[in-house]
C-alpha cells in the first residue's frame, strides 16, 4: 500500500512539474508585453520600459525564468506577484481559496445527500412513474448551463422573493444559492449514475445470494448493493470535487464571490499573465491531489483493488477505465 | 424496441447502419435530432424569414417584452432577440461540431497509434494526456483561450484541444479491449489478413463508443462555448452567440429577465437534444443498461 | 407422479413461470410438479435453458421481478404453499429452512464483505443471536466445509474458486435448513475441484440429513447422489422416477438419447450418439410434443400430443405418447 502511494507521488510530481513547465511556456506567449501590462496606461520613455524590464528580471533567457519559477513553486509555494497590483499571488490564492474550497464542499454534500437516496430510489422503483419523473427533470437539469441556472435563481430568490442575498460572500446564505447552481446540472448526472449503478449491482448474484439467506430487503440494498454500487460513484466524487476546487468558474463570477476561479477569469481579461499561471499551475495541483487521494480512497473501499495493490498487480484496463468515466462533468455513465 | 428484432437482425450490432435504424425508431433520439436539425435550416434561412436583421438597432424598441411586432422582444439596443437567437444558433452549433471534430480527429489518432503500437510509445503519450487531465475541462479551454484570445476560431481551437484526451483514451482503452477479444483471436488464427480484420472487426466495434462520446461532446463544448462565452473569453459581443447574449443581459436581469431567459432556453433544448441523441446511442449499443 | 399423498414434505404443484424479454415472452417453466420425501435426494436433469434453474429459483422466489412475466402453481413446504406467503414469512424460510448453493461461486459473494459476515448474516437473522455467536458458528461452519478458522476474516477474493464454493455451502448450511437446493454446485469448477466439492456436498447431506434437491446436467453426478431423477425439457418434467428407474429403464426418447450421448467403456461403440438438433425456442409456444423435432420417434400423434402422463410404475412416469416398447429398449 505505502508502496503504491509512493509510486503514484513520483507519477504525480514529475506531471505537475511538467504541467507548470507548459503552462509557463505557453502564458509567455499571451499577447502583450507584461512590461507594458505591468507599467500601465500612459506614455513611457523607452528608458523606463527598459529599466522595468530588468527591475522584472524580464531581461535573463527564458530558461532561467522558467527554472527560477518551478524552484519558487516547488520549493517555497511561491507563484510570483501579479503585473497589475504587484500583490503576492500566494496570497491572492490563500486568501480566495476558502470562497472556492467552501462552494466545493457545500456542493458536494448537497450533491451526495440528495444524489444518492434518489438514486437509490429510481433504481429500486425503476420504470415507476418517479422514475420517470426523476429521469426527465435530470435530463433538463443536466442540459442547463450553470450560469442561466444561476441567473435564473439569482432572479427569483434574490431579487424577486428577497430571500437570499444575490451577490458577495460572507454568511452562510451568501453561499446557498451559488451551491445550488453549481450542483443542480451535476446532482442530474450524479443520480442517474448512482441509479444505473444501482441497477447493474440488484442484478448481481451475490445480492439473490443475500436475498435467498432471509435477510431483510432494507439489509439487502443498503447492507449489500449500495456499497457495491458506490464503488464506481466515489471516482465521480473525487473528480467533480477536484473540478470544483479547481474553481467553479461561472459561478463565483455570477455571484461575485472573490474565489479562485474569479481570479483566473480576471487575471484573461486583466492580461495579467502571472496571475493567470500561478492559478492556473495551482488549480492542477489540488485537481491531481484530489485524484490522488480518490484513488486511494478506492483502495480503502473496495478490498479487491487494495489486494492488487498490495500485490504489485495493477490492472491497466480497469484504472483506464476509471480514468475516463467520469470525467467531463460527469456525464460519463460508462 | 426489441420487438423489432427481425428487422435490423440481419445487420451487426454496432454497426453504423444498425446504430442509425435504431435511432429512427427511438423516440426521444427523433426527437432530439428533429430539434438539432430544425435549429440548423432555421439558422441557416433565418435572414431570409425574419422580420428584423440580427444587427439592426431600434432605439424605440429597447428592452421590449415579447410583442406581436417582436415575438421574442428586443434587448438593449432594440435589437430583434428572435432574430438573433435563430441567426446565433450557427455559433453554438459550429463551435460545438468543429471543436469536437478536431478533437475526434486528434484524440483517435492518437489514441489508435498508443493502443496499437503499445509500449514506449504507448507510455509516453499517456503520460503527455496525463499533463491535459490535470485540469478541469473548462480551465484548460480557459487558459487555451488566455493565449489564443478570443474569437469564434479560437474558441473552436481551444474546445478541440481541451478534449483531446478523452477520445484518445477512449479510443485507446477501445482497441486494447477488442485486440483481446476472442473473435478477434479467431479470425487471427484461420488465417484473416489483418487489414481484413481492422477493416471487418476492430473498426466496427470501436466506432460504436466513439459515436456516443461524439454526440456528447457536441453538447459538451456547445455548452462550454457558451459558459466561454460568458465569460467574455469565447466569443465577444456583438455576435450573437447565445453565452454571449446572456453575458450582456445579466446586467438587466432585474427589470428585463426576458433577455437572459430566452438565450438560455435555445441552450438548454440545444444540449438536451444532443444528450438525448447521445444517450439513445448508449442505450443501443449497450442493451443491458436498458430495462 | 401428481397423486401422491398429501403431506410430502415438499412439493411442486403445477409451476409455471414466463419470463419477459421485450414484446417476447419466454415460456420458461410449463406446469412442473414434483414431490420430495423428507431426507431424499432429487436430481433434476438437462440441457442449459431447459427451465432447471428457473425452478430452483422459484422455489424461493428469488426470480428477477423485472423480468417475471407470470409464475403461478404452488410449492408446498410443510403443506404451507411458499407462493401465498408474504414477505415476513416467506424470510422465515429462505436461508432457515430452505436455503440455496448458487452456479457460480464467483458472483454468489459479496466482494466488499467478509466471509464470515456474509455466513453470520443469515445466521444473526434466523436465530437473533449477538454478532460474536453468529461469527462463532460461521467459523465451526468453515471448519466444516474445510477452511481453517483463521482465514473467517478475508474477503472473498482471497479464496480460490472451489474454496468460494465451499464458503457459498457453509452459507447455506450455516441454518441446518431441512431442504438444500444445489443449482449446478460444480459446473463452474474446475474437473480436479467438482468431485471433492461434490463429495463435501453429499457428506454434509448425509450429517445433516438434509433433503435436497440437485441440479445438474451431468448424470454421473446424479448416479452418484440422487435418490429420485427428474428430467426437464423445454421446461417439463419429461422422465420422471428412481435413479434405478431412468438408469436402468430410460423410457422418454430424449433421456434414452442423454445416455446415447455419454461415453460408455464397458461397451465399444465407434462414436457417441449425440441428439441431433437444438432445444426449442422458449419464446415460442409450441403445438404438440416440445422434442418433437428432435425425436427419433416422432409420429402423427406426437403433433397432437397434450402431455399426458404415461406411468410405466408406482415410480416412473414419463411424457411420451409413442415411448420406445420393451423389446426396443437399448
């Protein structure tokens, strides 16, 4: 097991430097000059432009840059200050990371806690009419771009009804509608799969098995089925939750809430090309710390993986497997 | 549905015509693809039967609720909503199509030649994708479209890069699967030619998972085009992109939620449309998820 | 077969099971009864999708509900008919006094549960006992099947196949039930495991003096277990006795062509005499005699045949209405 964690850092870090490596490369070509970005509206000599560029270190070969920003991010977690303010970008991201990190678990409990016992329903009544019900509004759900969601509940419950707060952060209701929008559209896809899960494990022997010994229906599907039936939703889990960290983008602008997400989305308008690498470069960090610790939260739920684990056996074609359901957005019901 | 057996009997299971005759008799595939399809000629016409041009701007009209003279009413500027919206669904639609075509194109090249050649190659261009999946979808289109900037071919590029790696996986993950099946051993072993056998078995079954994530893809990046978009990094206004559209209404959502309802609507039938095409498929080629 | 007396302690009147497959309906089962003495052995033989499985099922009413179109008949425990049970009752007697050793060991556990939870579960339920007890005779009932105690803690993937199969038996036997229903316990075993687990399966029988009914489509497993052998095509019994009845005096056309089909050293045939053809298609009713098309005997009254049954003795009835004559007899 240790070993196998071990094995996935050093698959994982050289990845992440790679990432921030192109990330880099690639941000060095965001048209416009950072100089100019940095100095701002108005006319410069060319002396001052000069002078600013060499004050930026902007002046030393590229390569010396890049290797000067992997050791400041590896090493000291320090992603340089932004072109526009001059603020620390650690800072910047310490202090929106909270926002984000809030909406992120928020959302997930709802998701979890509604997705599941309504999956767990529309498989047992499958084909009922609730089923069918559940299915169609998922559906719509599902189809629903976030942001008009968000509209939509901004328009109703704040600025009509006055409930809610429409924008900032803050209280906990500043955060109610913002989680609602954000987990509307993938609560949809999450209790369908939860469902199609659901239904491909009643099917399974082993649940006629535990039927056949007497036990009691309510033991049969959350004492046998369920738990077999998670084992593929925790990957769905892990990667919407690592998706959210990673900023839910559309909604923090919407609602105005200073996350990380805000952040990156300001840093592109702003040109302001170092904000935008080190949000970006952090985004991949906690997006591949969270699939980390998916993976290995599998190994603790399901004993046949910690098994192959253990010993060094690794079926490629089920990891692929995983690796790829579930991804974008969950819409994934392989 | 399986009543209908006799009929497409005689075709292969998985194969593009059985996949289609199908689909004609599902009915909420029909239904999606009528949607798709009507969206499409009423975009394309949609200048010669309207009554306003989706630039002209009547100042009188600004802000107008849906009326007889604007059925769907006028946003800021007084410009015809209905107007736009028709001629603006050839954004959503282009984007969402070239997007997933180029990343098709790449992700199955690639994922054919790490699945086929295995090996060095194999590793070293898994571990390259590995780099793309450290990121949410929608980030990584983001920053695509940091050094891009903006613009419908650049939003187009930036889609199509993003998802690469899903199909090549797919892709990769569907001819490791069918190398190993048995029939494919069979045909080996009397002696089939291998070009027979890509031809006559590993193509017709791996095309069948492709087209599902095909049409998901479309309403994948039509929707993040649109969110793009929104965030004033995908397409920018004037054009009537509908992310676009909403961006620019979210300022009069209080007084005038009409202008951000509407786009919002044609998005919304837009990707349930092709996640119901998408799904019929699934259903298709995979009749045990059904019942 | 159908007049036998009142209180058998187990009987099958008259089931009928049809399955639903899209707008088809497969007709699975059609009007099987049996009875079974207590302490007795049944086998029931045949080909794969004969309806075998789908009786043992219904026994316990353990068939998919989403895909049972209609069963009906009655299956009398104890004169208690199990199908006009509900569910508290009919709990009583799955896994206590009826209990079930599935096909295929592999799929019969529950991957993310120990085995000795899975064995204590139905145990804790049957007995209300504490937890420590029912493990406690979860482990006395792994010794017996002969897994060492120790191993009670690991999941099922830590066992090979024919150790799963021996834990899917201390399952089943883990209640002392009085009938013991073994569908194909052995086919997806390899050939060195079937006959010990066999043997552990017929031991424990005889221990326990559980009845028991056997399903297989191996008559050497037969011969060597069964008391009574009832032989299913196209979901009826269509030979039906003692095993000296139908190994000594196979009757029906169909059992006679089983045993034409196996090897026989004592005899030196040139090659084996398979049945030709294939079974029926379930999802057809049909007209007349099921192995009509497959028979060696097939005349004009077979296309009219209604299934009356034709008893040949006290124990031996067939569905046969052109059976082979005495001097025909191979």
């Amino acid at each position: 097991m240790v070993r196998y964690v071990l094995k996935r850092l050093l698959i994982l870090i050289p990845t992440l430097i790679a990432v921030t490596i192109i990330v880099f490369t690639l941000m060095n070509f965001v048209p416009g000059d950072p100089v100019m970005i940095a100095l701002g509206s108005g006319t410069h000599t060319p002396a001052e432009v000069e002078a600013k560029r060499i004050a930026m270190g902007l002046d030393r070969p590229f390569l010396v840059r890049l290797g000067e920003y992997l050791k400041g991010v590896f090493f000291h977690f320090d992603f340089g200050t932004s072109l526009i303010d001059g603020t620390s970008i650690q800072y910047q991201l310490m202090t929106r990371f909270p926002n984000t990190l809030k909406i992120a678990i928020y959302s997930i409990i709802f998701t979890v806690v509604i997705g599941i016992p309504l999956g767990v329903f529309c498989a047992q009544h499958a084909n009922s009419v609730g089923d069918r019900f559940a299915l169609i509004v998922t559906l719509v759900l599902d189809s629903m771009p976030s942001f008009w969601l968000a509209l939509l509940l901004m328009l109703l419950f704040a600025l009509k009804l006055h409930w809610l707060p429409s924008t900032g952060s803050g209280s906990f209701k500043y955060f109610i509608l913002p989680t609602l929008a954000n987990s509307l559209g993938g609560l949809a896809g999450f209790t369908r799969q939860v469902r199609a899960s659901m239904l491909e494990v009643t099917r399974s022997d082993f649940v006629t098995t535990a039927r056949s010994k007497g036990i009691n229906e309510r033991k049969v599907v959350y004492g046998h089925a369920l738990p077999n039936a998670l084992i593929p939703i925790l990957t769905l889990v892990g990667m919407r939750f690592g998706g959210m960290l990673g900023g839910a983008t559309v909604i923090e602008v919407i609602f105005s809430i200073p996350g990380i997400g805000q952040l990156l989305v300001n840093g592109i308008n702003n040109r302001d090309s170092t904000v935008v690498t080190g949000g970006i470069v952090f985004i991949a960090l906690t997006f591949s710390l969270i699939m980390l610790l998916t993976d290995l939260a599998y190994s603790l739920v399901d004993p046949r993986i910690k098994a192959q684990y253990t010993s060094h056996k690794k079926k490629s074609g089920e990891e692929e497997k995983r690796h790829h359901g579930g991804r974008h957005h969950g819409r994934r019901d392989e | 549905m399986k009543g209908n057996r006799k009929d497409t009997g005689s075709l292969k299971p998985g194969s593009l015509r059985y996949v289609w005759r199908k689909l004609l008799r599902n009915k909420s595939a029909v239904f999606g693809l009528t949607v798709v399809c009507v969206l499409i000629v009423l975009s394309l016409i949609s200048p010669l039967i309207c009554r306003y041009d989706y630039r002209s701007m009547d100042g009188l009209n600004a802000y107008s609720l849906p009326s007889a003279e604007h059925l769907l009413g006028c946003d800021e500027l007084g410009r015809d909503i209905l107007s736009r919206v028709l001629y603006g669904a050839r954004y959503t639609f282009i984007i969402g199509i070239l997007s997933t075509a180029i990343a098709a194109v790449l992700g199955i090249a690639m994922g054919a030649v790490a699945g086929y050649f295995g090996g060095a190659v194999d590793s070293a261009l898994m571990r390259f994708l590995d780099i793309f999946q450290s990121f949410p979808m929608l980030i990584l289109a983001m920053a695509f479209c940091a050094v891009f900037g903006t613009g419908i071919d650049k939003c187009i590029l930036a889609l199509g890069i993003s998802n690469i790696s899903g199909f090549a996986r797919l892709m990769r993950a569907n001819i490791l699967r069918i190398r190993n099946m048995e029939y494919v051993e069979a045909a080996t072993s009397i002696g089939c030619p291998t070009r027979k056998i890509i031809t006559g078995h590993v193509i017709p079954n791996a095309i069948s998972p492709i087209i599902v994530e095909i049409a998901m893809g479309i309403s994948r990046n039509g929707l993040a085009s649109s969110s793009l978009s929104f965030l004033g990094l995908g397409v920018q206004q004037p054009t009537p992109e509908w992310g676009a559209m909403l961006s620019s209404a979210r300022s009069y959502i209080r007084y005038y939620p009409h202008m951000a309802i509407i786009p919002g609507i044609f998005i919304l039938i837009t990707v349930l449309s092709f996640n119901l095409i998408g799904d019929a498929v699934r259903d298709i080629l995979d009749p045990t998820l059904k019942e | 077969m159908n007049e036998k007396k009142e209180s058998a302690f187990f009987s099958i009147r008259d089931l009928n099971v049809q399955y639903k497959s899209g707008a088809q309906t497969v007709y699975a089962v059609n009007g099987v009864s049996f009875d079974l003495a207590a302490g007795e052995t049944l086998g029931l033989v045949g080909e794969t999708g004969a309806g075998k499985t789908t009786i043992a099922k219904s026994i316990l009413r353990i068939l998919p509900p989403h895909a049972v179109k209609k069963m009906e008949g009655q299956v009398l425990y104890e004169g208690e008919d199990i199908f006009q049970m509900n569910d508290t009752e009919l709990r009583k007697i799955r896994g206590h006094q009826i209990s079930m050793i599935f096909q295929d060991p592999m799929t019969a556990l529950n991957p993310v549960k120990r085995v000795n939870e899975q064995i204590a579960e139905g145990y804790i339920q049957h007995h209300h006992c504490t937890k420590a007890e029912a493990e406690k005779r979860a482990e006395e009932m792994l010794e017996l099947v002969g897994i060492s105690a120790d191993r009670a803690g690991e999941y099922p993937h830590q066992f090979s196949g024919g150790m799963k199969q021996r834990v899917v038996i201390a399952m089943a036997l883990a209640c002392s039930p009085r009938l013991l229903i073994a569908d194909e316990p052995t086919t997806a075993l390899d050939v060195t495991i079937q006959a010990q687990v066999l043997d552990l399966i017929k031991r424990l029988r005889d221990e326990l003096g559980t009845s028991m009914i056997l399903i297989t489509h191996d008559l050497g497993v037969v011969a060597g277990i069964c008391d009574q052998v009832a032989v299913i095509y196209a979901g009826r019994i269509i030979e039906y006795g003692t095993k000296a009845d139908v190994f000594r005096h196979p009757t029906h056309p169909y059992t006679i062509g089983l045993f034409g089909a196996l090897p026989d050293l004592k005899k030196d045939v040139e090659r084996l005499s398979p049945i030709e053809g294939l079974p029926p298609d379930p999802t057809e009713q049909i007209e007349g005699c099921a192995f009509y098309p497959r028979c060696e005997r097939r005349c004009e009254k077979c296309k009219s045949y209604r299934y009356e049954p034709t008893r040949l003795s006290d124990t031996h009835t067939i569905l046969c209405c052109n059976p082979a004559g005495e001097g025909e007899e191979k």
